[in-house]
C-alpha cells in the first residue's frame, strides 16, 4: 500500500495563499521561503509534515497549524445585499492606519481583521451572511499564513490552467480525467503517447501506472518535454516507466544512425583518450536507449494510445494506428471541437473503420457555491476543458492480415 | 490479476469477452465452446472466437451481420449494464477518481456497491498494492454484485477487494480483525449524512483524506454538507459533470442559387402550353459524403442528453486527530462560520 | 389592451392529455371531439371558455372543471426507492379485472385508480412520496379529462418539436425567444424573414407585432409556407404585417411578367368573356401584390433581418445585408454551429465587416424537477436547439456611399 | 413612442445614441452640439454625428480610432449597463418573456426594478396598449430608474409604463384608484414567497396568469415553489438558461510532417562540422487566415463564461375565482400532495 505521504526536502510544493492564489516553492533545507506579504517560514519546518496542513505564520518565521475553517470560500456576486452602500467611505480606518497596523509586528492577521471589521461603519447594518464574507475577504487581505497542497492531478491542472491555459492546450481535471478512465491506464499497461502540453499528460498516466509498464512517449523535438512532472514529485520508481522517441525516430527508423563506430586509433593516443572513450561510452548508451525504443515501438501491440498534440491528429492517429493493439483504447484531445469532427471524419472515410464508434465528449464540471442557505452554480466559471475523441482499434475482418502484418 | 486490470490479445475458453451489437447493446459472453451468441442479425458460435485477437470484428454464419469481440474494460462494462437502474457513468467516476487522487496504492471505501460500475472502475486503479472495500446494504445487490465480482476475478483470496453486507448508516463501516486507515471514501447513499459520522473511525489520521458523496437531489447535497461542517470536514466543494457526446456527420451546402434555379424552372414549365411536360424531375437522393456535392463537416449531439446525473460534493479531512462528533449535522445554525 | 383570451369556434386548439401527450383539435361547433381512451366531449362546450382550465370528463360526454394538481409532475427516474421490488406481481388485480373497471361506465377515473392502488400487495411498504408517484402513474393511465392549452410560443414549439424536431430545425424556445429579442421585434417594425420551418418564425414574430409593421416573407417556392401560423390562432389584422416574395421575385426583379395585357377582343366576344375578366382580374391583383412587394423590399432600410433557412446562409446574409438599414440587427439561426462558424468567417473576410461583432450564441434551458425534497435537473432532457448567429449592420466609413447607393 | 420601441434613420440633437468601442465599453450619449466624447482612442464631437445615419462608423479627429453609433434597443442597452450591479441579461429577459407570453397588449407587474434593463424590454414587447407596472424598494435605484425612465420616453401621460416606490413584500402591489388585473408578473426579489400571497388581488380573473420568480439561490427557489403552491398556483417549472458565447476562429493546420522535416534539419544541421551555420531559420509569424497556408475554422468560446445568473421559477394560475390563501407556504408539509 501507498506510504503516507509528506513534504520531503528539496520537492517542488504548491502552496495556497490566503489570496486564495496558488505558489510554487522548492523545499531547499534550511532556507527561508517568502510568501511576500503573506509572509516568510523556514523550510525545514514543513519537511516531513503530511500534506493538507493549514499554518499561521507568527513571529520570527515560526509556524503554527491552524484549524483549515469549514466555509474557506468568498460569495460570489449574488446582488442580496442590495441595501446597504458598501463603499469605500464606510470605512473609518484610512489606508495609513491599516498599513500602519499592517507594519505592527505584534499584531497577528486575525487582531487587524477584527480591528478593521470593528471601524467598519455600516458593519451592524450588515446581515450575519454578508458579515461573514466581509471577514473573509478582509482575511484574504491581511492573514499571513498558507495550506500545503497535496501534489494532486486536480490542483496541478488547475494551478497550470490558471497560470497558462493554452500552454496546457486548455485542458481541465474533467478531460483529463475522462482520458485517463478510457485510455484503460493501470498498472502493468503499456501505452503510446503524445504529450504537448509539457509533460501533464504523461504526468497523469505515470502515476496511475505506479512504475509497472511502459509509457512510449513520441515527441516534436529532439528530447521530450516533460518539465510538468516535477510538481508530482515521482519517485524514481514512478518515473521508470518512462520511453521516448522523436517522430523521426519512430516513424523513420531507417534513417537512424548506425551503432557509432570504436574511435580511430589516434583518438586515444593523443592523450585526449580517455574523453574520446567517455564520449563514445555516453553515445553508445544513448544509441541503445534508441534502439531499444524502437525495437519496442515496432513491435506494436500496445496497450492503447493518448494523443494530446498541436499537430494535426488527422495525420497523427493513422501512423501509429498499426502499432496499437486490437481492443484498445484510442484517446485524442483537443482544444476544438472542429480539429477532432475532422479526425472523426478521416476516421470513418479512410481507414476502413479500424476504430469503433470514435465519440466525441464535451466535459465540464461545473462548480457550485457550497455556502449555507446560498446555494447555487458559480456565477462565473472558466471556459475552456476542450474536447475528447474515444473509440477503439478494431480489426475489420476482411484487413486483418494487413493490420497484423504492420506489426511483426 | 482480474481481466479488468490487465490485457490478453487473444482469446480462450472461459474468457469474458463484450460483444458489441451497437453502443446501446454490448453483450457479456463467456466463452464456452458449443455454446452460441444469437442475434436478430445472426449467430455467433463460441468456438469461432477462440484464438481470434480481441477486436475482432466477427461475421455472423450467414454473414449478414457482424458483432466486435471487445476485451473487458470497466468503461465498456459500465456501457454494458442494462440502463435501467441507477449507474455510475464513466464521466462522474472519471472525476471522482482524480478528485480523490486515487492511484496504485490507494486505499478506498465504496458504498453502496450498486451495480458495481465504479467498484469495477476502482479495483483496476489501485491495482494490486491498494485496497478497496465496498459495503451494500440491499441483500439481492450484494449478492449478485459478490458473484459478479468473483466471476470477474476481482474478489478472493490476496485481492484488494472486499465487500460487505451492511446499513453503514447504522453499522458503521469497521470490518472485524482488519485496521481500515482509508484515504478516501465515496458514499452513494440515499442519506450520506447518515454515515459521515462514522467515517471517523476508520479512516488515517496520518493523511489527508477525501470525501465523495454522490447525490441526485439538491436538498440531499444541503444536508451532507451541513453533517461535513459538523464532522470537521473542510474545503467542501460542489460539482456536476456536464457532458455531452457529439458525432460527426456531414451535410449538403445548398445555395440560394439552387432555389432560384428551381424557381425559374417552374416558371418556364408554367409558361408551356397546358399539356406539355409538366412534371418534375424526380428528386435525387444523395448519400452522406458522396461525392460531386458540397459537403460540411458538422457535430451532431445525442437526441436524449443525459440532463444530470448526481451532485457530487467533496471534503478533505486534515490529518490529524478527529474525533467522532458532530453528528448528522442537523442542528447546525444557518449561516455559522 | 388585450382582450381575454377564449376558445373560439373552428380554432385549432391544443390540448393537453393525461399521458402528458399534446393533442390538436379543431374545434368545429356542434361536434363530438374524441380523445381516444381519455374520452369524448361536445365541442359547443368549451366554445367561449378561456385557455387554462382543466376538465374531467363524466358520463354523456359532460366535463367537469377540476383543480389542476399543484404537483403534477411524475418524478424522473431517480433510484431512491430501491428496497421495494416494484415488479408487476405486486400488483393483485388482473389485466382483466382493470379492463373491467374501465369499461363499467359508473366508475370515474379517480376511482380506478383508488381500486388499484388498494389492490397494490405492498403499497403499505413505499413511502408516502412513492404512492404519490405511483399515484400519479395509475392517474395518467385511467383518467380521462384534459387541459385546454393557451396557444403560446413556448407550448407550441415545444409541441412541434416533439412531433417532429427536424421539421423545425431543431429550434426550441431558448433560442427562438432569444431571435426575438435580437432582432429587436416590435409592433410597426419592418422585418425581413427565411422562414424554413412551416412558418413557426413568422408566427413567432406576428405575434410580437400586434398587428403593426411589416413582416416579408422571403421564401423557396412560389408560395411561402406558413402553416405552423394557423397553431396560433391570429386574428385577420395579427396576420395583416404579412408580406410574401420569392427569392426569384426578391433578388431578380427584371424576370418578373410584366404587368398582365388586356386580352385580345376575341377572348371576350366568344363567349367566355366573363371567365377570362375574371382571370385577368386575379391575375392582375396577383400582379400588384408582387409588385408592390418587390418595390418595398427594393427600397430597403429594413428594420433588421431574420434567417432561419436549409440553404446556406453565407449566400443569404450578403445577398438581403443592403436591404437591411444601419443599426438594425442580422440575426441567422442554425441547427449545426458549424454552419454559422462558415457564415461568421465569410463576414468577417468577404463583406468589410458590414456585421459588427457577429457573436455565436447557444442556449439551452435546462428544466428542473420541482418536487418538494426532490429538486434536480431532469434526469434527460431533449437535445437540439441550436445556435444563433446575431450582429448589427453597420456601415463602415470607407463604404457608406455605396453602401447608401444599393438601397436607393 | 419611445425610442426603445421604435427606429429613427439619422441621428439629430437630443437622440440617445449608444457609442460602440468594444463589446465590454458600450457608452451612452445624448448628442449635444459642442460636447465632445472622448475615449483613449481620440476626440469625437457630437456635431460631427448629426444627420448621420444609425450604424455608422465615426472616424476620430486624429484618425486613429473609431467608434460606431449605435441606435438604442434593449438588447444594447443591457449590454452597456456595468457589469457590477445584478442585470437580467438578454438571454434569460427572452425566455421569460416567451414562457409568460407577453406580446403587445400584455399587462404586467414586475418587482423590483433594479437596473430597469428588464423594463425596457418589458415596455418594448408590451407595446404602446399593454401596461407595465414596476415596483422598486430601493429609494435611490428607484429614483435613477424614474429618471432614466423618463429621460428614455418611457415614462410619462398616455404611456404604458408606472413606477411606484414601494416595499411589496409587505405592501402588495394594490395601486389607488387602478384595477390592475394584470396578466403576468415577474419577481426579482431576495424573498419572493413574501410577495407571492399579495398578487391575488391584482391579478386578472378571466383568464390564465402567468408568473416568473427569478431566484440566484437554490434555497430560494425551494422556499418559493412552497409558497406557490400553497396559493394555489400550478403548473410549476423550474429552468435554469445555459448560454455560451462563442467567435469563429481560424487556427493553423500543422500536420506531422512538418515536425518530422524540422527533426531532420535538426540532425543534418547537426552532422556538420562545428562552427558552421547551426543557428536555427528564425519562424516566420504567420497572420490569421493569411493565404498558402491550412486554415481550420473553429469556434472559441469565451474566456469568462457566465455559469449562471438565477433560477427562473414559472406557475400558472388557472383563470376564476382565487383568494388570498395560504401565506408562504412555509407550513407545508413535505410531500404533500
């Protein structure tokens, strides 16, 4: 079973901010990590704690667990307080006092909240409700302090989502949730990949695979770029199952380089020998890694395949196509609705329906305000979360020899 | 290791393969030689599937029809269940198995077992190192559901899986001789804040944990979230999985012109004297995608849209000690911080 | 204002059934209308009632008003009832002996249904919102009655609809309701309207004109199709704003017959003179129409434009835009959103932005169940409703004299 | 006649014109000779717009920016109101008037005012013999509201519209010396099962009334079905209005090809010996749609949707007799029928 898990040194954390905006820090040991105004803590008072604690930063950088508050959210803009003028004037305090009280080294977050709340002159008029969110808000304000987010698919997406959708090609939790359920992705699986949003796609596979099976990533570069697995903080063991190939390599074996050759004998004797071998030993191995990818590729039978790309999938999915096993999944995302009616078309007209009833999903998950007595969708949600072509690789029985014979 | 965590690409004697007749009609079979899948488009002998790759698209003996031989999946198992009785659907258990952060290892409680569509969906994501235990009050429930799971290799000895016959509500979800520590629980329960309370007891103080409660109805949300306020549940957050299917089609692009043409012939026809050829040219009738004609590409979405499915309402407990307190939640003043 | 609304004779009317079917009679006095197993009643009867009232009907065709059900909705399929096997052995009447029951003539309804219920083995056993869903299912299937309904926008497209949604191009009231609204339709306006749905478009917007204004039909054959109007009942000056050409008529009016000649002297003197005056006169009023039409669609400065056609509307748009004034707002509808995405892209490259800001709408209403404890989203909901197209024409600066010189 | 139910050609002095300079900036402005509208993009002076006709796009003195002048409709003038205050948007303000089958001649109430972007569709739809009664209990947004009303051509003798300050909660909807008889009634109020009860008296007898409740809370429609039905009203829908904006796009065709073509450059740019040209082509920024290029249309929806404005509650009073019954229905048993 999973251990338990906790901040270690030296890991990538997300941590929430009063502001209710996400940060990432690296966990140095033995550093200071700034929150700017939220304040600073030292490093190695977090590490070995368990994910999901919520702090209060006191004097002298020091920590103290605080109890997370049951209702953590800010109404949103429902009009029922229509009575009252809240504007700026209500407040007695002028902004130098606040940033005065603000300076107060001995003043913690919740006193200037309760300081402020009491110049506000209108605060009587108010109802308990919009009491209440008034606090929070000046609690976003003034609170110094932060929770420690659990590295989860969830609130990476929404953390890289929010900092740039399009890098992640607008993909949200619902899509790639629902990619990860009809890829089939467990452990032991072997599947192909084509990741460009930086490496989330293949991030979410690798931990459903829990270091058993092998994830073929093919990529546009010459290395892959899988920067977003670090705010997973895989283990070793979770990152093994890890394979790449460039698309020449794995489309164009032929043109691969041949074994590089030993040196020629003056190579070593000129006293730079010694380099010349390291670099032969680096380039040998990396040439084996290659080979090995693609004798592997070849070999076909995977386990399903996941194609989230820039690249057109009309000219993705029929390549690799032949090496994905019958009975597999064959999962495509995209941004647009239109790239994939276009797939789906392609799909039908030219390969003579090698894939079952390809589908095209549309999901959101639509957030609620879960505030007592004010229930309702948020009023605003963000757009985005693409779009999900599904089906499955069959064999056609008339084709089958062919189909088999693309994959000896 | 059970069909649904791991793949085969051929098929053999006892094996579960789904044919697939249409989306709407995907049929369980085991396969027993000398035994016969018949349709209304035609019949399929067992034996014939042996040995054939999963996948295979099957011709019927008279060869009129077809059927694909699928390998199990617990996404095309869900497809399979007759609709009639309340399913998971892979999109809300698609959702609900990342909110929870579940993963090889992960350690989860199910109730009520239900179909066992999620169950099935949940044994193949913690994999052999997590656990899962799946608790069901109705007693015909749990028993075709144990069958089931035994038929499909999911439940035994040194498997994850485990299920009970229980009213957590009343009973709570202790299993005798075992320590639970579960990072997760996911309550499909007509009244969830009935067994909220007893959560405590059984899930690790060393973690965080997550909380799913799947309800239909709106005023079943407003009472789970008052028992998870008074349970020292936190970051409660409310969803619904808004999803749709879409198919591609293609349609013809008539211009205007081809109206004024039509209305032009009509007249000229009109202005023959009366007797004369009058009759119109039978009307074509074109095939999708054929060509010679302007064709668009176009998404068309289901006739009968899923409109909802249940409100799913997540909490986190911090780790640390929680005590069994709060009860249902009842009492809770409106508007308490 | 107004006049309150009654049944008249000879109306279309659309009732509504037990089984929450819509039915459309007419309602020819001194006749018989026969629902089927939901019974017979006298037309003379509910002449000069108004819309809104429910009715059971008794013995000799006489109707009873009844109060409507506050609740009367049967609940959709949520599965909260699962304990009770609700198969069909439970119930102990047979299918003769309910057969039986219906026949006998001195049993009403309600009555039936209390027998079955009675007879039900473990109608003790559900709760007291299952017997009223159980209720409510036995009443659907016994009753005989109905509802008159008022013809509104909303119950006739929704009856259209269900009996054929392609007729209508999938258009629901969301989206018709927001075409009206678009397109700013008010009494005394003048309108240009494609029409390819039987007339639903045409009703829709007669019927926010009052009576006022200009309302021409652009339509494919020779005569427009509008029978969807006759649903709504108008009277002689609703449907006066009505105005009809053909494409043909509109687009090419130098095709157009001249204006028809005197017949020739020997026409009248053989003896069939009074036939062919009259022909002549017909087609002489024939004649004018068309050509008052055509000189009031020529003159342009149309008060916005409504398209709602099977034929493509990147040929319709710019082919009717010079007759549209500035200001005035395009609005297009189609099933398929692609079609508008074409259309959007054409505008925005062909025509010199002559649409300002053409924005893509969809619109769904999504309906809730509204039991008392049981309040969710219809389990499933009808698809289609399609996507709406609007902007404003405006005239750019560079153009406005041609602009202007089109519509002289 | 209001210029809100009607349509001018050319602007003149004292028109209300609607200057457009985005879709989020919509600017009202009364054209006054010798005032000038400014906005970042330059100067444009109300003379300049005189005798020009609606829709035309207005040039600024510098020639950098333009803006065009809009004539008023309720539509645009919903658009222009800011976004800060609670507004009924168009798409909701349509489908309401449809369910309530308001059309010329229709004589409704409606509560609160609030922006008074509802009114003006109200009075648009209603035309000059329908009668629209508003109800405001805010006293500064009703006097804005009587202001803007009158300053529209609204508000005034023989036209259709009335505003009363007025809390109808607890003072009903009763006007002195009118009969109302109203045939609809819209309720936009925090707690509309306050008002509910007081509608029997104003309400026409002869026929069916149709009423709206517009709730942002889901509790709040809970509270309301209640009351309705304790006063007799039925027939009760609930929907909510689910709209999405979108823009049609064009975006680039990249086909795997062209990936594969750059990886070889990469390696024969490699294979060189060093020092020779290894720097990479700089990539060419290609303009939307630009020519020699593989276009894809697609559809982009907003960045910000709105996920919802309020629950739209309908009920339909059956014409005859109905009598102040029932209060707000908040003893009304659960189930009951």
């Amino acid at each position: 079973s999973e251990e338990n898990p906790v901040v270690k040194a030296n890991q990538q954390l997300l941590l929430l901010l009063p502001s209710k905006n996400v940060k990432v820090v690296t966990v140095t040991p033995k550093t200071t990590i700034s929150l700017g105004k939220f304040g600073s803590f030292k490093s190695d008072d977090i590490i070995g704690t368990p994910y999901g604690l919520t702090y209060e930063i006191h004097e002298n950088k020091t920590i103290v667990p605080i109890a997370p508050s049951a209702i953590d959210e800010i109404e949103d803009d429902v009009g029922n307080n229509r009575e009252l003028n809240d504007d700026a004037t209500a407040q007695t305090l002028t902004w130098q006092e606040i940033e005065a009280l603000k300076k107060d080294k001995n003043i913690q977050g919740k006193e200037i909240v309760e300081k402020v709340m009491a110049a506000h002159s209108n605060f009587d008029k108010k109802t308990e409700f919009a009491k209440e969110k008034y606090q929070r808000r000046k609690e976003q304000k003034f609170l110094r302090g932060f929770t420690v987010l659990a590295p989860t698919l969830p609130t990476i997406c929404d953390y890289l989502w929010t900092r740039d959708q399009h890098r992640i090609l607008d993909i949200r939790t619902s899509s790639l949730s629902y990619i990860l359920a009809q890829a089939n992705v467990f452990p032991g699986g072997r599947y192909l990949v084509v990741d460009d949003t930086g490496g989330l796609i293949v991030a979410a596979m690798l931990e459903r695979m829990g270091g058993e099976g092998t994830l073929m990533v093919l990529h546009e570069n010459e290395h892959p770029a899988l920067d977003v697995c670090r705010y997973f903080n895989f283990s070793p063991r979770q990152l093994s199952p890890v394979k790449s190939l460039s698309w020449l390599q794995a489309l164009h074996p032929e043109e691969t380089d041949p074994r590089p050759e030993m040196p020629a004998l003056e190579a070593i004797v000129d006293g730079k020998g010694h380099n010349a071998a390291k670099r032969l030993a680096g380039r040998l191995k990396s040439w084996g890694r290659v080979d090995k990818a693609q004798k592997d590729f070849l070999e076909g039978g995977w386990d399903g395949c996941v194609v989230v790309s820039t690249f057109d999938p009309v000219t993705i999915v029929p390549a690799i196509l032949p090496y994905v096993e019958g009975s597999r999944p064959v999962v495509v995302y995209a941004p647009h609705k239109e790239t994939l009616l276009q797939l789906s078309i392609h799909l039908h007209n030219g390969t003579k329906r090698q894939i079952l009833a390809p589908t095209i999903v549309s999901l959101r998950a639509r957030e609620y305000q879960t505030l007592p007595g004010r229930v309702h969708p948020m009023m605003t949600m963000g757009g985005g979360g693409g779009w999900v072509l599904s089906g499955l690789r069959v064999l056609p029985s008339d084709i089958e020899a062919v189909a088999g014979s693309a994959r000896q | 290791m059970s069909v649904f965590g791991g793949y085969k690409k051929t098929i053999s004697e006892g094996d579960l393969v789904l044919a697939w007749i249409t989306r709407d009609n995907i049929q369980p079979i085991i396969v027993t030689p000398g035994k016969i899948f018949n349709n209304r488009f035609g019949s399929y002998h067992h034996e014939d599937m042996l040995n054939l790759r999963y996948g295979s698209q099957m011709l019927s003996k008279t060869g009129h029809g077809f059927i694909h031989l699928l390998h199990p999946t617990p996404e095309l198992w869900t497809l399979s269940l007759p609709h009639r009785t309340q399913i998971l659907y892979t999109p809300d258990i698609a959702f609900v198995t990342s909110m929870l952060a579940l993963k090889p290892g992960s350690k989860m409680i199910e109730s009520g077992t239900g179909s066992g569509s999620f169950t099935h969906a949940l044994v193949r994501t913690v994999g052999g190192t997590g656990k899962v235990w799946t608790y069901e009050y109705h007693e015909r429930r749990f028993e075709a559901a144990k069958e089931e799971f035994i038929e499909h290799g999911m439940l035994g000895d040194g498997l994850p899986l485990t299920i009970t016959h229980r009213d957590v509500c009343k009973e709570g979800f202790d299993i005798e001789g075992e320590t639970l520590d579960a990072h997760a629980a996911f309550l499909d329960l007509p009244a969830p804040w009935e067994a909220i309370p007893h959560l405590s007891r059984v899930i690790s103080k060393k973690r965080q944990i997550r909380l799913c409660c799947f309800s239909p109805c709106i005023e079943q949300v407003q009472r789970t979230l008052a028992a998870l306020r008074a349970n020292g549940w936190s970051d409660l957050q409310m969803f619904e999985i808004v999803h749709r299917n879409w198919e591609a089609r293609q349609t013809l692009i008539t211009p205007l012109s081809s109206a004024i043409d039509r209305l032009r012939e009509v007249r000229d026809k009109r202005r023959l004297p009366p007797g004369e050829a009058r009759k119109d040219l039978p009307k074509k009738r074109v095939k999708e995608g054929e060509e010679g004609y302007d064709w668009r590409a176009v998404s068309v979405g289901e006739k009968e849209v899923k409109g909802h499915t249940s409100y799913l309402t997540f909490a986190v407990m911090a780790p640390g000690e929680h005590e069994e307190v709060g009860g249902e939640g009842e009492d809770v003043e409106e508007h308490a911080g």
